[in-house]
C-alpha cells in the first residue's frame, strides 16, 4: 500500500481491502454519522464498496480519502483526503473536495486539523489546481474548527440535500505564503 505522506503523529496511507472492519465500524457509528446526513451504513458490503471507490478515486484521480494511522500506536484512526467531485455542488464541479472522518475515541485531539493541514499542503504543490473546496453542516461546530485552523475561508452558506452548510475553500497562493500554519 502506498503513503501519501505522514505528519508528526499519523501515517497517511491508502485505503485496502483489509481495512474493511475499520471502516465497517468508523461508518456504522451513528455518533460519526450525526452531522454526515445521519445515514450509517448498515453491512460490511457497503463498508467495502465504500473502500472500492476510493480506491477509484487514487486511479482515476490520483487522490482519494486516506486512511489515519496513529503512528504511536499503528491503531487505525479513520480517514482524511480529498475526492475529485464531478457532480455540480454550489455551482461548481470538476474540483476538489476535502474530508475528513475519524473514531470518536480520536476526536478532540487534533488529529484531524493534523491531518488535513498536510494533505492541503501537500495536494496544492502537487496536484494541477490552484484550490480546493470542503463544506461542513452548520451545526458541525468542531469541522468549521478544522477548516478555520487550516486557513480555509467560508464563502459562504448553501443548501445541499436539504440542508445547511458553511462553503469552505482554500487556494494554492494561501498554502504558498509564509503564515499558512501560523497560528
């Protein structure tokens, strides 16, 4: 399996088959799901359909959602990345959408501001884009957190599959520039 990269605590890595029971229990949780459109899944099939598609995405894309794995422990954290949207969200499409999705035992300890700062960084030198978008619900208190830690900037609030969200986005001349992880 290939790293994408890794950052003082987490090894960011593809997706595999045999992170299915992972997932399979990241996705299930109806807690995860609580700001996600409250729609767990269900089965283990699903789980792994989830895990083909990203896995898709890394071959088509060249990006896809990471697994986080804790680097102290090599426990399986849960996943962060982008995906390359091709329906039109807002009015746009053909762009990329940061995500993040992780165990609640690992919240609150800044995992995932960790993890999405070094795919950020590391997705606008790389990748043939001058931006990139993420949306978070309203009520998501603790994903605007991340999304401002990071330097993205809210647009603007929309209305997706009937509900609230915050339109984020950040663009290569941000990440560039000396204060992007200034605090």
């Amino acid at each position: 399996m290939k790293v994408f990269t890794e950052t003082k605590r987490l090894i960011i890595r593809e997706l595999v088959p045999s992170d299915v029971d992972e997932i399979f229990a990241l996705d299930s949780n109806p807690i995860v799901h609580s700001f996600i459109g409250n729609n767990p899944v269900k089965s283990k099939l699903e789980s792994i359909q989830s895990i083909e598609d990203k896995m898709t995405q890394y071959k088509e894309y060249g990006v896809g959602r990471w697994a986080l794995i804790d680097k102290g422990s090599d426990k399986f954290v849960g996943w962060a990345g982008l995906k390359f949207v091709t329906d039109e969200t807002n009015h746009i499409s053909n762009y990329y959408d940061l995500g993040y999705r992780l165990n609640p035992k690992f919240w609150g300890q800044g995992l995932a501001t960790e993890a999405a700062s070094a795919i950020v960084k590391q997705a606008l030198s790389t990748l043939k884009t001058d931006i990139i978008y993420a949306m978070a619900e309203c009520e998501n208190l603790a994903s605007h957190r991340v999304l401002e830690k990071i330097r993205m900037k809210c647009i603007e609030e929309i209305e997706f599959e009937g509900k609230r969200y915050k339109w984020y986005s950040i663009s290569k001349a941000n990440v560039e520039s000396r204060t992007y992880f200034d605090k």
